[in-house]
C-alpha cells in the first residue's frame, strides 16, 4: 500500500511541475513497455493533457505513442 501511494504521489508532482512535453517524455521513459498500446484518449487523461494537445505533441517530437 505504501509503494502504491508513494506512485500516485509522485505521479501528482509530475503533474505539477513537469509541461506537457516533459510529462510525455517521461512516461515514455519510465513505460516504454506500454508505448503503443494504450489508447490516446487513456494517455491524455493520465497525463492531464487534452487528446488533441496529445496529438500535437506527438506529432511536433515524432513519437508513436
């Protein structure tokens, strides 16, 4: 339980501190596993990004996220 909060802890700080690119960025780094296979709408809510701010994104840095 511990570790799990510690995780949603951390990820609401990123969410704070970190721009949409740099969000991005790093759940790209840390899930490279999950690149692909996560619809893009899950992705933008997870990363409190609208879809088409996702989109943009992705296209501008060339991701297949």
């Amino acid at each position: 339980l511990m570790k799990l909060m510690s995780e949603v802890m951390a990820h609401t700080i990123t969410l704070h501190l970190l721009d949409a690119p740099g969000r991005l960025a790093r759940f790209q780094r840390k899930h490279p596993e999950l690149s692909g296979r996560i619809p893009k709408k899950e992705l933008a809510a997870y990363l409190n990004l609208t879809p088409e701010t996702l989109s943009r994104l992705k296209q501008r840095l060339g991701n297949i996220t």
